[in-house]
C-alpha cells in the first residue's frame, strides 16, 4: 500500500477557539474542529450543531415544482395508473419505495419498475418504456434517473405518457421533453439543498404533495429512515439540508415503523441501537446494494413496501446470503485484477489502470475498482466484457483532484455511452476500443498528473494526548455528527504510543493491537495493514505515531472506545 503524506490542520487561533467553545458550550477540541472546517461563525456553527427539520427549504423552490404536483394531484383524483421507474443501487431503492409508500397512502394508483442491472442496465429504457405501456400507465416518475433520457422520454410522449423527471445527476447538453423535471442542480450551487441525493429529490417531490394537500411535516417523519439510508449510502455531502434529513432519518431509524426496515435491523443485530453513518455505509448499504449488484433489486424494494413482517424477515435473510456471496465474487475478482497489475502493468510509469476480463461479474466491479484505487492511488476503469453481445461495461473510480467524469468526456469517441461525476463513472465501449480507450485516457491523466502532487494524503485534523480520549470526548465529537464527505469524521494524532501485549490478525488483514502512553492503555483497529505492519510490531515493537478516528465497540450493552488507525507511523521516523 502506497504511503500517505500526513497532513496536519493549523490551529486556530486559541482566542477564537475559547470563545466559540464558550458561546456554543462545546469542547475546546470542537471548537477548533467547526473553526477548521469553516463553519466556526457562532450563527453558523449552532445551525450545523442543532440542525431542525423546519431549516428544510420549501420544496416550490424547485423548478417545475408546482407543474409536477399538479399533475400528481391530477392522477391520484383520477385514478390514473402511475409507475415509478428506479435504480438498482440504495439510492435508487429507496427513492422508489419513499414514493410508493406516500403516494399509496394517498389513495395512487401505483406501481414501481426497476431495471435488471445485468440485462437493461441504468436507467429508462425502451424496455422500461414498454412496461409502462403495458401496464396501463399514464404517468411515468423517474427517481435518481432520467435527466438524459431524451429518447425514452420522446417515446413516452408519443405513447401517451407524461413524464415526471426525479433526478440529482449533472445536467449534460441533453433536451428532454419531459412533463416536469425536479432536480437540484437547477438550483444555485450555494442552495441547501443543491446536493440532495435521489431520495432526497423524491422526498422534496413528496413534500410538495403532501402540503398541497393539507399535509404537515410531522407526517413524513416515519419516512425519514429511508431518506436517511439512500443519502448516506450515495455518499453525497452530509452537509445543509443533507445533514437534516440523515439527522433525524438516522434519529427516526432507531424506532421505525417499516417492517421491511424492521427485518434488516433484525438480521443484522443492529435493531434499536442508535445507528451511525458507518453502519449504514459498511453494513446495511451493501446487503441492499447486493441483490441489484447481482441481478434484481425490485427484491429490496418489496423488502421495504411490504406490509407483512414474515415476508420482510424472508426477504431480509435473502438479502443477507446474497450479500454473502456478493463478498466471495468481490475478492475472487479483486485477486484475478491484482494478478494482472503484478503482472502485465508497470504501475509507477502509468497515470490510470484500465483492466478488462471476460470473467468478471460486472455487479462487482465498482466495488474492486475502488479496492484498486485504494491500493495504487491511481485512477481506475474495470470493464466486463460480454463476448457474444462484443460489448463491455465499465465501472470507474478515480482519487483526490481529478475529475473523473470530465477526464471521460474528452474520450468519449472511443466509448458507446458513459455518465457520471468527479469521483465515480459507468461506461459501456465495444472490446475492439478498449485499447484506445485507455491509451486516450493515460494521455488526459498523464498531462494532469505531471503538474500536480499525486501523493495521496491523510489529511489530520489535529494533534492531542491520548490522555484526553475519554467518554466525555466522545460526547462531544458525536455533537459533529452525522459524518460522511465534506463533514469527515474527525482524524486524531497521537505521538509515541507504546505497543502493549502482542498485535493480532483479525478477519482479512486486519491489525488488532493495544497501544499505552503513560497510564492509560487504548484498543485499536488497523483494517487492510496487517501484511504492512504486523511482523514490525510485534518484534521490533517501536514507538508509534497514531492517525485515527474514534469508534464506539457495544457488546452486550457495554460500550468501548475504540481507536480506528488510518495511519501509522514510527516515533523515530516522524
């Protein structure tokens, strides 16, 4: 694994620190924490602090708003069919079962349809297009899709459907002839709700019926779990009208309603505990995700609209050995891609890996491309080639800095179609192209690379003596919460732990250790570094240097804390 540079975050000023501290009776170490990260003005930071549902914005202030409510309204008194048209990932999942829940409650007429990720892929699609006709549809609503439908769309119209576009996608040089189009990136970029995930939008959308109707608020709160699992999950910015909703969806998902939800926790041994962001990220996104990644995700939709709590615990446990074996094809393909690296790419004289393989599952390969990613620091395609439709589909990650989505756009002539944003991308290109392709894109990568730092960073939030890790620590560092990107967890450094006992290997290449300075001894997790760092500690047992997080261990009502390492470093060496 690449070493990272440590980089550590300046103080504030010690004056500016106490009196934020003072004004918001929060620690010190907070304090400097909200100052770093720029929402140190007392207004400012007591909104990030506390946030409350009545900071959500009116949902009319979304183009074509008022036009999509109308025309909702108008279905529902008509008992017009509508079908709402998903995605396969938890975003999409969730957005579709949010909209068919609220609307069924409102006496719709409605039916869902999510594509087969292995045999229609993303988004509408003739197919998708076809199932609306023959269901009887007169009102199609897309969530997390469909801002560059333009095709689809054109032949709804001519079948008499109109189209309702939920979407948080980047607008492209599309025209779509849709009925309506709610999407935040219509909105001024400074806008709080400019970064809503696809459950975010269809709330919003949802919001605007209910109130037109008589509604208030306090009747989607039983909703906001499913918010709060599809904007976690997306790994959009946790902050502004984000950080509301995952707030109290998270608050809502310690005593839902939702049967389905209910039967997951349940599997999952996490039912009545006051979840966090990474337990819906690491344990209950990927169960959800897995059944699309292998094939139909309208599973994990009836998981989440059923009403029987029998069914919903069956169709969680399916969830659950789906995601079992989702686990075994990630690490069989992250090996057979590592092999190739080792053996065919000469990683320090390339700017992006581009691997291909007849034999990879494509349900999976975002998944390993991130692992990649993750190992080498380099940007990273893998494509699963179909052999008898002479096609490959493409799943792309990249790092820190460069904007994967644009670097994609520039080789565009040697692909059939691709979507996505900064950090993540999907493709579809013909084999015979493959080579270009990557050829293409090494040239794009190469010329960014060479004027800029690729080191990857570890970017630290500040310095403190582990003597200050403590329960009233962690009361206040959950005061920053929820986490999740442009609102990380806090990263700690502490200098010249000593190794106590001898280190363990845990699971695949996990580090478990204890680590003391002066009296007080921590337990820590290093996850992925136990080939790096297991035979240095336990023989030659230097003094470390600790980058890490803070983590909350419950076992049998007893709570720990827990030192998650992100980086390690020897005190001699510092």
């Amino acid at each position: 694994m690449i070493q990272k540079k440590w980089i550590v975050a300046e103080d504030p000023p010690p004056d500016q620190v106490a009196h934020l501290a003072a004004k918001l009776g929060v620690s010190l170490l907070v304090a400097k924490i909200l100052l770093q990260r720029d929402t140190g003005a007392p207004e400012q930071a007591n909104l990030f602090l506390n946030p409350q549902l009545t900071d959500l914005t009116e949902p009319t202030i979304f183009p074509d708003m008022e036009k999509a409510i109308d025309r909702i309204i108008s279905a529902i008194n008509g008992s017009h069919h509508i079908m709402i048209h998903g995605d396969y990932d938890v975003d999409g999942v969730t957005s579709t079962s949010l909209l068919y829940l609220t609307l069924q409650k409102l006496g719709a007429v409605v039916s869902y349809y999510i594509p087969n990720r292995l045999s229609s892929g993303y988004g509408l699609s003739e197919t998708s297009v076809g199932a609306a006709v023959h269901r009887g549809c007169k009102l199609l609503i897309t969530v997390d899709c469909g801002i560059t439908a333009a095709k689809e769309i054109d032949l709804a119209n001519q079948m008499g459907i109109d189209t309702i576009v939920t979407d948080h996608h980047e607008f492209q040089n599309v025209d779509i002839a849709a009925y309506a189009v709610i999407n935040p990136k219509a909105l001024p970029p400074d806008n709080p709700a400019y970064f809503l995930a696809g459950v975010g939008v269809a709330f919003k959308l949802v919001q605007g019926v209910y109130y037109r109707l008589g509604y208030k608020l306090s009747d989607l709160i039983p909703y906001l779990d499913l918010v709060a699992m599809g904007t976690v999950a997306d790994l959009v910015p946790l902050i502004n009208e984000n950080r509301v909703l995952s707030r109290f969806g998270i608050k809502q998902l310690a005593n839902c309603v939702n049967p389905g939800l209910q039967a997951l926790l349940d599997v999952t041994g996490l039912r009545r505990r006051q979840l966090t962001t990474g337990q819906l990220v690491f344990v209950i996104a990927p169960r959800i995700n897995a059944v699309g990644r292998l094939g139909d995700a309208q599973l994990a939709v009836r998981l989440f609209t059923t009403k029987n709590p029998q069914q919903a615990l069956n169709i969680a446990r399916t969830l659950e050995e789906k995601n079992r074996r989702r686990r075994s094809i990630d690490e069989e393909t992250f090996q057979d891609a590592y092999r190739i690296i080792e053996q065919d790419v000469d990683v320090e004289n390339v700017s992006v890996i581009v691997l291909a393989s007849e034999n990879w599952h494509q349900g999976v390969i975002g998944i390993v491309a991130s692992r990649i990613v993750e190992k080498y620091h380099r940007p990273t395609v893998m494509i699963s080639i179909d052999p008898k439709k002479k096609i490959g589909k493409g799943s792309a990650r990249s790092v820190e800095g460069f904007h994967l989505f644009n670097a994609l756009k520039q080789c565009e002539e040697y692909m059939d179609g691709f979507g996505g944003h900064k950090y993540a991308a999907g493709l579809t290109i013909h084999p015979d192209k493959i080579n270009l392709f990557r050829e293409a894109l090494e040239k794009v990568a190469g010329a960014y690379f060479s004027t800029e730092d690729t080191t990857p960073k570890l970017r630290i939030d500040c310095e403190i003596n582990p003597d200050e890790i403590d329960d009233h620590l962690m009361k206040n560092m959950k005061k920053l919460a929820p986490f999740g990107p442009e609102n990380m967890r806090p990263v700690l450094l502490s200098k010249g732990m000593n190794i106590v006992g001898s280190p363990t290997v845990v699971g695949n290449n996990h580090l478990k250790f204890r680590v003391r300075k002066q009296n007080l001894t921590h337990e820590a997790i290093a996850y992925r570094m136990a080939d790096q760092y297991y035979d240095q500690l336990q023989f030659e047992r230097p003094r470390l240097n600790l980058a890490y997080v803070l983590d909350e261990n419950e076992w049998r009502g007893r709570k720990t804390i827990q030192l998650r390492i992100k980086g390690i470093k020897f005190y001699d060496d510092f």
